[in-house]
C-alpha cells in the first residue's frame, strides 16, 4: 500500500471509531444507486449500466450456441468476465486478466450461477447445442465497492436481456425470441470491516482501511458468500452482515426488478 493510501486509511480507521463515515452515511446505508437498463440499445442482447455513488459499471450480455459442459448434457452455460479498464482507476492496468479482476468475475458469478437465476436446462437446444450466456463487466470509474455494483448490474442486464433466435442452425442476428428466462434476481451486499465496525458499500477510501470483506448474495436464501481481506470476522459479524444483506438487498431488487 502507498504511503497516501495508508494515511488515508489511518483517517478512516479514526474517523470510524468516532461512529462516522466521510460522507455521513450511517454505517449500514448504501450511496445513492441509479440503474439505467438497455443502455446499449436494441442491437445488444441485454445491458444495463449501474452509478453506485461514483461507483460506475456497465454490463453486457452476449449470446451464442456451443457444446454443454460433459458433466451437465442438457443444460446451457454461463460464464462472467470483467474488464478493469484503465480509465476507471489510475491502478488498473492493459493487458491479461489481473488478480482483482479474476476475483470479481468469480464472485459475480457465484452469485448469480448458485441462485439459479437462470434456468440452464431452459437453455438446451438439442442434445448436443445449448446457448452459452456471457456477461461482460466493464468497470468505468472505481470508486469503491465493484462488486455490489458489478452483480447489480449484471443481473439488471440479465433481466434485460432477450434470446436470438435460431433457426436452419444458424443464429439469426438482429432478430429475437422472446426474453431470457430469469427466475430470481440475485443481490450481493458488502460490508467492509473497520475498526471493528461493519460498513456497508464501502467506498475505496474505506477500502484502504479495512481489514476484512464479507459479500454475501440473497435471493429469499443465502446464494453465496465471499470473504476477502487478511482480518478476521467474528460470528455475530457474520451475522450482521447477513442481516444486512437480507433487508438491503431487498430494497435493492425492488430497484432493480422496477
């Protein structure tokens, strides 16, 4: 961590344990969140672009035909990629996938795959061809939080989603069959350790101080959790932040649902 960072993160660290966060939020509220689906247009199968704050994300979903995996015949696949671009924070860098950025796709992911938003054997179209369903993540401005602003955006875009059609086994560009069968909208809801408080949405000058990360995905059930950081969370820590993510992500998904 840079020297500017680490001051950063003392003024957090202190400015928290005075019970208040840089921007007066209460520890267990979100910034502002603004959803603007179909922002693509009409020639993309589904997108949707997500402001959490200054948080600024845009997801886009593509579709195409290919084989299913040998241990699930009969079912379609989903695969989740992320782009931090450079323009979005001056520590992302060009080239291959980074760390960071193989762990947010990962973490996307699990939340949406272990929900079963998506009815895979919806996706089947004989026994050997199944439409493979791919989310593209393009972070466009850091400012803390990427992965509750990825995952909302992505199944915002799922939801926007809408299936080509096939036909004479060939996909028909520009043409369309009825929508992407969706059937929960998983929400992901982050905390922040700092100072032995729980934040939630943190941002990234409450990410420089934290000491650990708890994501936890809800439907009406725990869909998946992620824990990152190298501090420790207490039992009621993690019961705390499954609260949280329970009555957040509710509020969310009206939002996100319309």
């Amino acid at each position: 961590m840079k020297l500017e960072e680490h001051l950063r993160g003392d003024y957090i660290r202190n400015l928290v344990k005075e019970g208040k966060r840089l921007d007066n939020r209460g520890f267990d509220e979100y910034r502002e969140l603004e959803i603007e689906p179909g922002y693509v247009g009409e020639k993309a199968c589904g997108s949707a672009f997500v402001k959490l704050g200054d948080t600024k994300v845009l997801a886009g979903i593509s579709m195409d035909v290919g084989e299913p995996y040998a241990d699930s015949p009969g079912e379609g696949v989903l695969t989740t990629s992320t782009e931090l671009r450079p323009i979005a924070s001056p520590y992302f860098e060009s080239g291959p996938p980074r760390q960071e950025s193989i762990e947010l796709a990962r973490i996307v992911d699990r939340g949406i795959r272990e929900s079963g938003a998506i009815p895979t054997e919806k996706l089947a179209i004989d026994d050997e061809k199944v439409w493979v369903v791919f989310i593209d993540i393009h972070v466009l401005d850091n400012c803390g939080n990427l992965i509750d602003a990825s995952g909302i955006a992505s199944i915002a875009a799922l939801l926007d989603a809408k299936m080509p059609r096939f036909e004479d086994d060939a996909i028909i560009r520009g043409e369309w069959d009825g929508k992407l069968p969706i059937e929960s909208t998983p929400i992901p809801c982050t905390v922040a350790k700092i100072s032995d408080q729980l934040l939630l949405d943190p941002t990234q000058d409450e990410e420089y101080a934290m000491g650990a990360r708890l994501t936890v995905a809800t439907t009406d059930t725990i869909n998946a959790m992620q824990k990152g950081g190298v501090g420790t969370l207490t039992e009621k820590d993690i019961d705390d932040a499954i609260e949280l993510a329970f009555s957040r992500g509710s509020d969310i998904r009206k939002i996100v649902e319309g």
